[in-house]
C-alpha cells in the first residue's frame, strides 16, 4: 500500500480533502516527473475517503491500494501497447493478402487500434474512479 501523510484541508459526506506534500520515496521513483498520484507540484489536494472520521487540520496519513494502482497502471501503459502491437500485425495480415502497401496498412492499424484503445482506457477509467478500490482512504489520524 502507498502511503503519505497530510493535512485534512475540509470534510464533506464520507470523505475529506487533504493537502499533501509529496514525500522522499517520490524522488527515488523513475515516474515522478510523469506521476499524477499526487497531483502535479510539489503540494497536491487529494479527495479521500473518510471512514474513520478525521477533521479539519487533522494530520492523517491517506493510503492507495498498490494492487488498484497496477490495475490503472496496466490500463494507462500497457493495454495501448498492445493495442497498437496487435493494430500493426492485423494491418500487415490485410495488406499481405490484398496486395497493398505493408507499411502504409501497418502504421493505420496501430494507429487505428490505438484509437480504440484511447477510448476503452477512457470508459474504462471513467468507470474505475467510481469504485471505492481506486480512490484514496484515510488509514489513520496522527495526532
């Protein structure tokens, strides 16, 4: 699990807004000039689930489940790639046997396949960041 400390900025209805500073561990990461984990900056405010019933000006420490962060990981990075692999090979297998060009029906696959995975990564975390696994909790008030 993920895990930074912050300051609760606001409550609202099961969840609290709070303000972070993005920790040591960030620099060592080879994603943190591209991570939006924590938002861009040095400082972000992150929307968090709070069951435990924190405060305002409470300091709490809010975690992201590492497996929920592979999940949207795999569906940022890797499922285009696929995408686009599998794009170029379906354009190859169609110029090849219709006599066209195979670089020209290639390079439309992959970028047509990436098209359509543009939009599956677009539905489908439109519907992951509806589901409780994908958002931050608070795990604990620091006192």
């Amino acid at each position: 699990m993920a895990k930074e400390e912050g300051i609760v900025l606001r409550t609202g209805l099961g969840t609290a807004w709070v303000m972070t500073t993005k920790s040591d561990a960030c620099d060592s990461c080879n994603a943190k000039d591209a991570c939006n984990m924590l938002g861009g900056g040095k400082d972000s405010e992150i929307e968090a689930i709070n069951k435990i019933g924190a405060k305002t000006d409470d300091r709490v420490v809010i975690g992201f489940e590492s497996s929920s962060l592979f999940k949207a990981s795999f569906l940022l990075y890797i499922l285009p790639i696929v995408f686009m692999i599998t794009g170029a090979l379906i354009g190859q297998k169609f110029s090849l046997k219709y006599g066209l060009s195979e670089t020209l029906f290639s390079a439309g696959g992959a970028f047509l396949s990436f098209a359509v995975a543009f939009l599956l990564v677009r539905i489908l975390g439109d519907k992951m960041a509806q589901k409780d696994a994908y958002k931050a909790k608070i795990i604990k008030i620091v006192r």
